[in-house]
C-alpha cells in the first residue's frame, strides 16, 4: 500500500475490534473489559448496526472463537492497566504502534494524568479512521496525535513521533500489542533498540507468539488456522519466540528491566471460576521492558 493511499483498517484491525464487541453481546458478565465503540468505527456504513449482521461473520462465531476474543479482551485489559499504574506515577505519553482501531482516546475523553495518546499507523488506514472519528462526531482532540509513518518507506517512526510533539526525554508507556508476529526477527530487533533509547523509566508492552510446541495441545490448531488465514489476506505470521528468546532479545537491545507474563497469567487473573468456562487461547504473551 502507498502512503498516499486511503485504506481501510486491515483484517486483523477489524476483527480486533468485533471481538472486543462480541465479548460484551456473547459472554456474561462481568466482562473482562468494555469496549463498544471500536464496533462503530469498524462499520462506517451502519451496516454492523442495528441488525447485528456482523455476528454472521465466520470468524464472529461465539463459541468457536471464544478462546481468541478472551485473549484479545485480557491484553487490552492488562495494557490499559499499565497505563493507568504508570500515569499515576507522572508517566505522560502513551504511544500505540500499530493502533489499528483501537479506541482508548474515546472511552476514556479526559485521559489519567494529563496523558498525551500517540497512535502510529499506515498513513493510509490512520487517514481512514480520522474520517471515521469525525464522521461519529468524536473527532481529534489536542492531546491525541495520528502520527501517520509508512513503515514499508522506510520512515522513521521516532522521527515523525517527535514531530508530532512526543518529547524523548520523558518518560512514556510504548505498546506494541499484536505486531511482532508480522514482522521478522531484524525488524523486531530495531523496534526494540528504539524504544530502550527513550528515556530512563519508559515502558514497552509487547506482546509475541509462542510456537506452537508451547502452546496447549487444544490451542495448536486454533493457531495453525490463524496463521493460515493471516498468510491468505496477504500478513503472515513471520515470527515466534520462546519466553526465553524475547527476554534475551530484549536485554540486548539495552532494557535495563525486562519480564515476561504469560497468557496463562491473565487467564488466571480474571478468568478463573466463571460459569460459562470462557478462557482465553493460550499462544500470546507479554514482554514489560523498562529502559
């Protein structure tokens, strides 16, 4: 995709969103974590709403795609948490690579902190959701930047970070949540040494998939028809990591702490004894670096 291109959201961003939707319509409370308005922004032409027609979606399945949108409403969860902890503590910057759909800017209108959101995308997709933020009467406000970078240029998306008025030399929460499988191991590598020279006490959320010999037995195939889908709509899955490697990868990019937090953790966390056995797919875990 050119830069100048007006795309729409990729697969994975949409479907992102819908199941954070599909958590709240499908599962009983307490839920896990609400978010209705990444629905909105996904449909731009009412067509998701008022009929529902896009829980007829294949991969909007309640009961064969529980375990996935559990995964996916436990990271966003545990990410918005950290935000929140870290904004407590003074941290003002927060900075979303790959933001996709996400919609932390409009649930939460007056942010923790005097928080400044930076979201990083695809020039073309982050041109797309501005629309769509206008277009739903939410707009742009001051302390959200769209920080457009066309990655596949070559750009440097510190650079235009800064331009967009992130200050380097304070400290900011950096996630980058459902990325680094698309990227190779090089690229993953650089992200991190751009990140570990921000300043001291700055934060990277990053999550990464296990391969498969580490997963649950009953999740290897939910991940090998994933992987299959993601190399069809044109993004494969190009990297795995053991806890091991990222953590080392991590320490050698120049983190001064790093930890690992395991799906099964969240799982855990706040899944244990619900009636209706919703538990997310083992797979994705977590590294929390802190330069």
């Amino acid at each position: 995709m050119s830069g100048s291109d007006l795309a729409e959201p990729d697969n994975t961003a949409v479907r992102t969103a819908l199941w954070r939707a599909l958590h709240l319509a499908a599962d009983r409370p307490p839920h896990v974590f609400e978010d209705e308005i990444g629905l909105r922004l996904a449909d731009p032409d009412g067509r998701a709403d008022p009929d529902g027609r896009w829980r007829q979606r294949p991969d909007m399945d309640p009961a064969g795609t529980a375990g996935f949108r559990a995964a996916i409403v436990a990271r966003a969860r545990w990410v918005e948490e950290l935000v929140d902890e870290r904004a407590a503590q003074g941290v003002d910057q927060y900075v979303l690579l790959g933001a996709g759909l996400d919609s932390f800017a409009q649930r939460r209108p007056q942010p923790p902190g005097g928080l400044r959101v930076f979201e990083v995308d695809q020039p073309g997709p982050q041109q797309w959701k501005r629309n769509r933020l206008a277009a739903l009467g939410y707009g742009v406000p001051d302390w959200l930047r769209l920080v457009p970078v066309d990655f596949e240029r070559g750009e440097d998306w510190l650079e235009r970070l800064a331009a967009a008025g992130f200050d380097p030399g304070r400290r900011a929460v950096v996630a980058s949540v459902g990325v680094s499988m698309y990227l190779t191991e090089d690229a993953t590598r650089d992200v991190l040494r751009e990140v570990a020279g921000l300043a001291a006490g700055t934060t990277l959320a990053m999550t990464f998939l296990l391969p498969a010999d580490l997963l649950d037995p009953a999740d290897r195939a939910g991940l090998r028809a994933s992987g299959e889908g993601a190399a069809r709509a044109g993004t494969p899955f190009r990297s795995f990591y053991t806890p091991e490697r990222m953590l080392a990868l991590a320490r050698e990019s120049g983190f001064r702490e790093v930890g690992h937090l395991s799906g099964r953790a969240l799982a855990a966390r706040w899944f244990a004894d619900r009636p209706d056995g919703l538990r997310p797919s083992s797979g994705e875990d977590f590294l929390l670096a802190t330069v």
